[in-house]
C-alpha cells in the first residue's frame, strides 16, 4: 500500500498577489511565479500520462502507488491554479503565457509514447527532491517575510514533491522496466522542461511591467543561474547598482550539495527513497496530522522543528 496522504488545502487567493511577493527577493519571487505557471499544466499531464500507464500496470502496490500519486498532482494543480489566477487578474496578457505551456504538454501527451512521457515525469520528478530539500532547509531566507499566501502554497507542495519523491519512478518502471532508457531520453526532458519556463519568463517580461518584476525574469532564470550561486558570497550579496543572487542567503554548501545530487538524479539506478531530506518535511507533515493551519507560511520553529 502507498504510504501518501491526500490533503485538500484550502488556499485563497480572493485578494490582490503581487508579483513581486517575496520583496526583499524578487528573483525568487519570478521563480516560484514561474513554478506556478509551469505546475498547473505539468500537474495535468502527469494525469493524463499516468491514466494512460494504469492501464499498462499489473503490480498492485504500483497500481496504488499511481492511483495516489495521481490524486496528489490532481490537488497541486487546483491550489496552483488559484494563485495563476489571481496574476492573471492584475495582468491579463499571462494567460496566453499559460496556454502555451499547456500546449507544449498537450503536444507531448500526443506526439510521444506512454514510455516516454513516464520517463520525462520520473527524470523531473526526481530533480525535485534536492532542489527542494535545499529550498526548504533555507525557508527562513526565502520564504519567510513576504506574501505568506504565496510561501503557504509552495511549502505545500515542495513537501508533498518529497514526500512522493519514488511515485514518477514506480510509474516509469511499471511501464517500461529498462533503466537506461530514462537516462537516454533525460537530455530531450531537460530541453523541453528548459525552453518552457524560458517562454514562461520571457511572457512575464512582456505581460507585467517592470516596476511591478522589479528584476528581469528572463535572466532570473538564465542559464548562468547556477554560476552565479556558486560565486563568493561577496559576488552574491550584490553591491551598488548589482541585486543579491536570488540564493544570496543559501550556503554553497548546500548548492554543492543540491547539485551533486540533482546530477545522481538522473543515473539509471537512482532511487529518490535513499536521498537526504528535510526535517521540515517531517515536521509540516506531524503539523497537518495535528488540524494546523498551514495554508499560510508558517516557520519550521513554529511548527515544531525541534
């Protein structure tokens, strides 16, 4: 039996979000935007895809497994769509950044095999939890202070990501048990998922006006990103006329880390179970068992971290 929980948050966006909502870090703000821009019609494919592969699935625990890890993606698209929603009220010209997204995995459910499709979920999927884990481990920099509507809902679902962090690789296995094909079809992923979230950002540069960005989005998410975040904290901390690098306040321990582990991702033997992760998963989990209210950011102090 899948160990997953269900979890219906009750997220509201009814009032104004600002683009920028995370102030004193407006790179991450375009990220987690991006994030969202993204999720609602990738949380949609993998429905698609994984209805397609339950058909192929024989073994029950992975037949379970699915059937959860399905309903999860079912309820971050919901909550995700909301706050897609809010953005695209203040600027009408995103919604049209959104059906191109979804368009490009619509255009994958229809052109590529179920093989395939399962492999690109398992190879994304598994980037999550480093790149996640690192995110959480630091939520106190980027997370916390600004819009806690906002950092509610991507705490969720960094969580609930770590949480099914095997499900996108007991689908592909159910479907297609030979491990090196993953791995082969990991650099046409990374180009697809690359080229979205740059037509994503580069529609945020073009829909809403730079004094609401405050940064430009398409070099947020440059590909001289990682570069950056490696440099000495002197570079990163910004300076006259020069912003913070958008994980100025993560240590380069914790990227090498996240790096190194984001690269074993995509190995063919590699198995999301065995990877470090972050006590604040555990504690907002023990949280939620307990009816708090974790649809706004609530700090790993608050909700019982030690």
């Amino acid at each position: 039996m899948t160990d997953l929980v269900i979890r219906k948050m009750g997220f509201e966006f009814d009032e104004p979000v600002d683009f920028n909502w995370q102030p004193a870090n407006p790179q991450f703000s375009v990220f987690c935007n991006a994030f969202t821009f993204v999720a609602v019609p990738f949380e949609k494919y993998i429905i698609k895809v994984v209805r397609a592969a339950q058909e192929r699935i024989t073994d029950p625990e992975a037949a379970a497994e699915a059937e959860a890890f399905l309903r999860q993606e079912a309820q971050h698209s919901a909550a995700h769509r909301r706050h897609m929603l809010a953005l695209i009220a203040r600027y009408p010209g995103l919604e049209a950044v959104y059906d191109r997204a979804l368009a490009r995995y619509d255009e994958l459910v229809e052109t590529e095999s179920v093989e395939f499709n399962a492999a690109y979920i398992a190879n994304l999927e598994a980037t999550f939890t480093p790149l996640f884990t690192m995110m959480l481990n630091n939520s106190g920099s980027l997370l916390a202070g600004g819009d806690d509507r906002v950092a509610g809902l991507m705490t969720w679902h960094f969580v609930e990501e770590i949480e099914h962090r095997s499900s996108g690789l007991v689908v592909f296995n159910a479907v297609c048990d030979k491990p090196w094909q993953r791995t082969r079809w990991m650099p046409k992923t990374f180009r697809h998922i690359t080229s979205t979230m740059m037509e994503i950002v580069a529609g945020f540069d073009e829909h809403v006006p730079e004094a609401d960005r405050v940064v430009s989005a398409a070099k947020t998410l440059s590909i001289g990103l990682v570069g950056s975040e490696l440099a000495r904290p002197a570079k990163r901390a910004g300076g006259p006329g020069r912003a913070p690098s958008m994980l100025h306040g993560v240590p380069r321990k914790d990227l090498r880390s996240m790096l190194w582990h984001l690269a074993l991702s995509q190995t063919p033997k590699h198995d999301p179970a065995d990877q470090p992760l972050p006590e604040l998963a555990f504690a907002w989990m023990r949280a939620y068992e307990t009816g708090a209210d974790l649809t706004r950011f609530t700090t790993a102090d608050a909700i019982g971290k030690s």
